[in-house]
C-alpha cells in the first residue's frame, strides 16, 4: 500500500510539473487590447479555461476578461484515416476544447454518403457529385458549436459497399475567444496556461466594465509561438529499507528477553 501511494502521488506530480507561456508583443495606440485563442491554446489549457494568465515586461499579473462572441477561425490540422470493414474512420488531431462549428472533408472522389460524429451523436449526408459541366457538392460536417473533449476526434464514413473516398485534406473551422486587458505601456506581455485542473479562474474588476470596454476601439494582438517549459520535480527521498528496520527490531527484542531471562535466573539462585 505505501508504495502504490507514493506511486500515485509521483505521478500527479510529474502530470502538473508543465506550464505553458507564449510571448505577445505589444502594438497599437490604443487603450485595450486583444489575443485571440488559438487551437495550441485550446488544447492545452482546462476546458473552462481557468488557468489563463497574462503577465507584463516586469512579471506583473495583468488584469483580463473572457470575450466569447463566436469568433470564427479556421486551420488545417493533421489527421490519418482508418478502414474498419464497411466505414472509414478519420481520426483528426488538435481538436480538443475547441467549439467546433463544421469540419470540411477535401476529395476529389465522386460519393454520396452518410457521415457521422459519433461523440455530438451528429450525423449528416455529405455528397460531391458532377453534374454536367458543374459539380454539386457539400463535404461540410456541421458541428453546431459542440465541444470536442478528446485528444483525438473521429467522424466515421459509413461506405457500404462502394470503395473508401480518397480524402486529401481536412479543414477545420471553430468559434474563439478573445482575452481584453489594458495596455500598462509594456513592450511584451506573456500568456501563461496549463497549470492544472485545480487552479481557480481569477476575477478582476475589468470584468464589470467589459460592455463599455468593447465599444471602444481595441488592438488585436497575436500570440507568438508556445514554449513548453519543464519543472523540474523535486526529487523523491531514498526509499527506507524497512527489512534491516525490522531484523535491528528483531535483533534488540531478542536481547532484551535475553537479559530479563538471566536476571530472572539470577533471581531464583
């Protein structure tokens, strides 16, 4: 028992010992400013976002609102396909805690079949047929703003009995957040995120003044490129050897008996 809770307690250490910072540089003249949420960001935050942080030039926490007004994006993330008898199953990395409003499937091959998200129970006919000198087409899988909880995501085409549809590419298009803060003049701001389940989201007082705020004009800055930084665990103390415990226990016991035996004989003499 002992040894599988310090197992346990290891491994919930190593599992929170990442966080995650992206550099953002400042610009612009005005007042506030914005970073819109990224997939990497997604992915590697909570889902409810509570570990989101921004800090200034000098290391100072910089006080933010969640502004959640279905901004649309879109990315090409990478996947592979799977044949599994009578279905194909695309299997689409990069998707987690995204609201996902459709996924377009890239191919040139002429189908008209059923596609399913099997997570969203969503399922829909997808089709791409020539017509003449035309083409009639809608490879989009609608979404409606669901969730994906997963580190993979997997939409399944039924195929019958016809050949698996050549699928060249997948497009991904998702709704994104924006953080406003306050610009405080420094050069540099620095967004920090996987830090744990656990963490609570902070509440600054710029979310009470958030209507106002966004009538104003507001600079849209980027995030930079994440940097997965590493700390490192303390190390574990040396395991006790609890057998030469026991035999020094064993040992003292029994030389203890030993002298209450001779005095118990000296006694009876």
């Amino acid at each position: 028992m002992f040894w599988r809770i310090s197992s346990i307690l290891f491994i919930l250490l190593f599992a929170t010992a990442f966080t995650h910072t992206a550099t953002i540089e400042n610009s612009g003249e005005n007042r506030y400013k914005a970073i819109r949420l990224t997939p990497e960001v997604y992915n590697n935050a909570n889902r409810n976002l509570s570990d989101l942080r921004i800090t200034d030039a000098s290391g100072e926490y910089v006080p933010f609102f969640i502004h959640s007004d279905n901004f649309v994006e879109s990315f090409i993330p990478d996947f592979r396909t799977e044949e599994e008898g009578r279905f194909t199953h695309i299997h689409i990395e990069g998707l987690k805690h995204l609201r996902l409003s459709e996924i377009i499937i890239d191919t040139d091959s002429m189908f008209r079949r059923t596609v399913e998200a099997r997570s969203f129970n969503i399922r829909r006919e997808l089709y791409n047929l020539p017509l003449g000198d035309e083409v009639s087409r809608d490879t989009s899988m609608l979404l409606e703003g669901n969730i994906s909880w997963d580190d993979i995501f997997t939409l399944i085409i039924h195929n019958g009995d016809d050949r698996p549809i050549n699928i060249t590419g997948i497009t991904v298009i998702y709704y994104a957040d924006e953080l406003i803060f306050e610009n405080n003049d420094s050069a540099i701001f620095t967004l920090h995120f996987g830090a744990g389940s656990s963490v609570q989201a902070p509440v600054y007082d710029i979310a009470r003044f958030s209507d106002e705020i966004l009538r104003l004009d507001i600079d849209r800055l980027e995030i930079g490129r994440i940097v997965f930084e590493e700390i490192q665990p303390e190390p574990e103390p040396e395991p006790r050897d609890f057998r030469m415990i026991f035999n020094i226990v064993v040992i003292a016991v029994a030389v203890l008996l030993g002298l209450l035996i001779l005095l118990k004989l000296r006694k009876s003499v």
